[in-house]
C-alpha cells in the first residue's frame, strides 16, 4: 500500500488556501465528500473566521489518499481512520526517535564516557542520568532503567 510521504511537503504546502469547491475539484471528490470527510475527522481543514473550510496542498493530497484507499483497496472509511490514526502515530514516534537518537550524541559527545544511564517513565519520558543516579523521583518505581558498560571492540 503507498502511504502519504509527508517529507515532500514544504512550508508553503500547509498554508489554507483553496475553498471546499476548488479542494473538491482538485481532489475529484464533490464538496459533500470533503464536508463527511471533515466531519468523520479523517481530513479536517482549517476554519476561517466565519467558519469556511481551508485546505491546504497537503490536505488535497491526503483526500487523494483516503480516496485511493477508499476506492482502489477497498477499505472502510473506518479503516482508513485508524490507518490515518497509526501513521500519525508512526510519525510522532519517529519523531521521538530522532529527538533522542540526537540527546543520546550530545551526551556521549559531551562527556567522552560510552556509559549511559537511560529511565523511561510509564508515560514514555526519557531521563538521561549518570550511572548510580537514581530515576527523578517522577519515573521512580516504574521506570524501565537501562544499563549499558562500555563497548568491547
């Protein structure tokens, strides 16, 4: 299945510009298809003052995706929420992924030591410490701690 590659978007592909009609049209949808869409939560555009609908380039081609899916896979409109849903959250956890891969360098960076100490709270935070730190008092009792000794090559 081709998911949605959110990385050939720019600044400027976010920005809500077109009307529910010309969206509509760019998509090959009718307006109403947008407006069930929006309600159901699957594409949801950004809202004037006065409450018209705005899509972005971005919105346009996540409604080409649904339709795809919709159409061409045969999904459910239910389906397609829940794999729009989980694609989000792949996003965010990529996201998350970078972010600490990047703490991680800073530290071993900084410090010249391969020894880290890593706490994860329930919630999924992630605390740095210095080995034989305990986890903040916050991720303590049910914190996942992770040691690592130095690397043998």
């Amino acid at each position: 299945m081709a998911r949605l590659d959110v990385t050939a978007f720019g600044p400027d592909d976010d920005t809500p510009v077109f009307v529910i009609s010309v969206a509509a049209e760019l998509a090959g949808m009718h307006a109403q298809t947008l407006r069930q869409y929006d309600r159901m939560g699957l594409v949801t555009p950004s809202r004037t003052k006065g409450g018209g609908r705005r899509y972005s380039q971005r919105d346009v081609a996540l409604l080409r995706e649904v339709q795809r899916l919709s159409q061409d896979e045969g999904v459910s409109l239910a389906g397609i929420a829940r794999i729009l849903e989980l694609e989000n959250q792949v996003d965010a956890l990529r996201a998350r992924v970078a972010e600490l891969s990047a703490q991680v360098e800073a530290l071993e960076a900084g410090s010249g030591r391969t020894t880290r100490v890593f706490s994860v709270s329930p919630a999924g935070d992630v605390y740095a410490a210095r080995l034989g730190e305990r986890p903040r008092s916050a991720a303590r009792g049910q914190a996942l701690v992770v040691w690592r000794g130095p690397q043998r090559h």
